[in-house]
C-alpha cells in the first residue's frame, strides 16, 4: 500500500514538473536572441509570395523581438516543397509560410498518399491572398465573363489561354472555369507566369486565370482587359473590376493565398502569441498598404478559422484536380 503510494506521489509529481516546464518554456517564449526559422517553399528572391514573406517576417520580427531568418526550399517538379515535419522541431523556433500550391495543389496532384497537411502542421492563421482575375487580350472580343462564356460556346478550342505550368494554381483556375461554364478553351503550359502574360499581351494566347498581383501593371496599362476577379467581392488593388458573382458565378472563386502554420505538436500558447502578433501585423496601416500595393490582400483571423479553410480549399482544388485528370 505504501509502495503505491510512493509510486503515485513520483508520478503525480513528474506530470506536475512536466506541466510546469512546458508551461515556463511557454510563458518566457521567445527567448531573448533565439533566432527564428522561417522556411519560404520558393525560389529566393521571386516572386510576390517572397515579397508578402519578407514585408510580414519584418513585421512579426519587430512584434516578437526576435530575428526571424527566411530558408527556402524548392523540388525538382519545380513546386515548391518542405522538409519532413520531423526535421524542424516543435519548440516554437520554426515557421512555415506555405500557400494553396504548396498546402493542397501539389498534394492533390501526387498519386501516392502523402501525410496530410494538418498531421504535420499546426495552423497559426491566415496571412493574405490574391485573387485569380480572368484576363483577356484586348483584341479578343469580349468585355464580360457571359461575353467570354458565349464566345467560346460558339468556337470552341478556338481560344487559347496560358499559365504557369500544367497543375498550377492558375491552370486549375481555369479548369474550374471551364467546369463550372460547360466550355473548352485550348491549355497552353508555360515554364512560368511571366512570359504567358507577355504571350497574352501579344495575342499569341488570347485568355488567362492570372493572379491579381502578377497582372495587375499590365491591367492598369490597358495591356490586357480584366473580365473579373474570381472572389465573393472586388479586389481593393482593382475596385472597378466586377467579382465573379457581380458576373453571375458566385462559387467560382480561386486566389492564391499564404498562411502561417507551425510544426505539429507545438504548444498551444506558442501558436496563440504567433497568431496575436500576425493579427497585429496585419491590422497594421503600414503593412497594410504595402501589401495591397502589391495587389495583395491582407487577412487575419483565427488558428481555427484557417484549419477550417484549409479543409474547404484541399476538397475543392481536389475535386478540380480529379475532373480535369492531372493526378500524377
């Protein structure tokens, strides 16, 4: 009796010791000149996903007082990609800033099974998104999505339109288009966004599914005619600009978004002090107004808000993905 008794004091002692450590180690996190890593699934340097990284990892690092330092990691296929969960430790040093591409297109387009997004990581909230705007060249003749819907009703696989490669997030874009109106435009895969815009600009391509920060300079130069941003609502970096439903198709939304997430098993006053300080960050005027000088809308919300997204966004692309038989 005594010898259980012993036994059950040591072990009710040892959760209390365990319990208090994991919560002093969450009441002085972070501690003061402990870097932070932040692993960017891109090239260094490209793009406005390393732009929105950087302007909100400066902001969170004044918020936090704590250097925050970028590694980026690309893949062979030329997605992006991440290390294992397992490799970047649950102490709280370690962020992912990952978006739709990284969280659900590329793992809807393998085969293989793959460990779900939500097993390996923690969400932290939602950072920005920029919505998906159909893009035509100014030569074709349509002003309206129900222009461009009938146009290509009466010359089917007449109209071309490009992306940034086959399974990207603006070619599935406009396989969501093509579904939801019933119509058949030719895909035409480029080895990146940049110069399947330039092709738009010069006709040899006559439509894309472009994000609103990589078309927005050739949208406000009369390069190309914007028909719609794929949203719910207009686009503050393009307010005249209609929203898919003010265009008649309320679901047919597509935006490539970013979100903070965290290694899985990351302590739960952790997440919420990263969430506080991203919320913060983005309430801020100053970031605000660079990111939507970027074409970029800033976001927010909660842990919860973003797990619920992410369920809703990996069901949808994957849906996407199956119809339009890309499954590697």
């Amino acid at each position: 009796m005594t010898m259980r008794r012993l036994a059950s004091g040591i072990l009710g002692l040892l959760l209390f010791l365990t319990s208090s450590v994991a919560s002093a180690t969450a009441t002085q996190w972070p501690q003061a000149g402990r870097v932070i890593q932040a692993i960017v699934p891109s090239q260094a340097g490209t793009g406005i996903g390393n732009s929105v990284a950087r302007l909100v990892f400066e902001a969170l690092s004044e918020r936090l007082g704590n250097r925050i330092v970028l590694q980026h990691y690309t893949s062979s296929t030329g997605f992006p990609s991440m290390p294992p969960a397992a490799d970047t430790g649950t102490e709280g040093y370690t962020l992912l800033f990952a978006s739709v591409d990284t969280l659900v297109i590329e793992p809807g387009l393998q085969r293989t099974a793959t460990l779900p997004t939500h097993q390996a990581f923690e969400p932290i909230g939602l950072v920005a998104e920029s919505p998906h705007v159909v893009v035509v060249n100014n030569d074709l003749p349509v002003h309206s999505v129900r222009e461009l819907t009938d146009y290509i009703s009466r010359y089917p696989g007449v109209v071309h339109f490009g992306s940034s490669g086959n399974g990207s997030s603006l070619h599935l874009a406009g396989e969501a288009y093509l579904s939801a109106t019933g119509t058949n435009m030719v895909h035409v895969p480029y080895s990146a966004a940049e110069p399947a815009t330039n092709n738009l600009v010069s006709g040899d391509i006559q439509a894309m599914f472009q994000v609103t920060s990589g078309v927005l300079n050739y949208v406000r130069a009369h390069k190309v005619r914007a028909l719609a941003v794929m949203a719910p609502q207009r686009s503050p970096a393009l307010p005249e600009i209609p929203s898919m439903a003010e265009a008649g198709y309320p679901d047919l939304t597509a935006a490539r978004w970013y979100a903070l997430l965290v290694p899985g098993g990351t302590p739960r006053e952790i997440i919420e002090k990263y969430n506080a300080a991203l919320n913060d960050a983005l309430e801020s005027p100053e970031l605000r107004d660079k990111l939507l000088e970027l074409g970029v809308t800033p976001l927010g919300g909660t842990p919860a808000q973003l797990g619920q997204f992410l369920a809703l966004e990996t069901r949808k692309w994957h849906a996407t993905i199956k119809e339009a038989h890309l499954n590697r």
